[in-house]
C-alpha cells in the first residue's frame, strides 16, 4: 500500500465517523456529555521532506562533516560555523546563536526564534525532513550555512 493510498483510506474513515458524529449528536441536547474533536488529517499526516535546492554545495566541497547523533552549528555575527556541514540521515540538529540578538530560523518544516546565546536541538532525525541533497539553514542576519545531507 501506497502512501497516498494510507491517506485516501485515512481521509474516508475521517468522513466516516464525521458523519456518523453528525447523525447521533443530531438528537442531543446541551445536557449531554462533551464529545471530543477528531483532529483534521493536517496534524496527523506528516510533511513530506523538504526538496534540496542543490544536489552539491555552492563551493563543490562541503568543508565540515558531524560526527556523533547531533551535528552542531554556530550562528557568529559575520558568518556560520562552519559554512558547509555535512549530515547523516540519522542525526539531529544543534543550532547555537552567538550574535547580539534574537534571531528567526527557518529548515523544512522547523521554524522559531532562536533568542541570544540560546542553543536548541531540532527534535527530529533530519532523514525524516529533508530530502538528500544541499539545505540552506535560513537565519533573519544572512542566509546560513549549507547542510549537504548524503
């Protein structure tokens, strides 16, 4: 089974219990018990990993490769540390802000803040959200570094 075919059966058996929802509320009054919402197939269906802009970085070479389950980025002032980084499917993402200011972050579906000396971790392996090849990591100060997922 495909997965356009788990959705299409996901998105039937929704409609299914929407209305059958519908008829047996149809009769009842406001004194009976809250029912709870099913939540809409968007939340329960996962993005497709983000499509990589290049199949190698800008320079031909990717400089820096992560060892180790989290791979780690620097945000500086005047460029990211490294520039180009080379991921495994399996590992996670660190990103630390060493700029004098908040700054807003962007990869696939991952978005936020990242406030002053803050360091977060993507929760998410980056195999589940990026498809192989080169992703810029967006920061508001300059476009970021390269991440070339093999």
């Amino acid at each position: 089974m495909n997965n356009f075919s788990i959705l299409r059966n996901f998105l039937l058996w929704l409609g299914l219990i929407t209305i059958m929802s519908v008829g047996l509320l149809s009769g009842c009054s406001e004194d009976d018990t809250p029912v709870t919402p099913v939540p809409s197939p968007t939340a329960q269906v996962m993005a497709a990993p983000a499509t990589p802009y290049a199949s190698s970085p800008a320079a031909g070479v990717c400089g820096g490769s992560a060892d180790g389950q989290t791979a780690k980025i620097e945000i500086w002032p005047d460029m990211p540390d490294p520039r180009c980084l080379l991921l495994s499917p399996e590992q996670y993402l660190q990103v630390t802000n060493h700029t004098d200011t908040s700054l807003q972050y962007r990869l696939g579906h991952f978005s936020g803040e990242l406030g002053v000396s803050e360091t977060v971790v993507l929760d998410q392996q980056v195999g589940g959200y990026l498809a192989p090849g080169v992703h810029l990591f967006l920061v508001s100060s300059y476009s970021g570094p390269e991440l070339w997922l093999k």
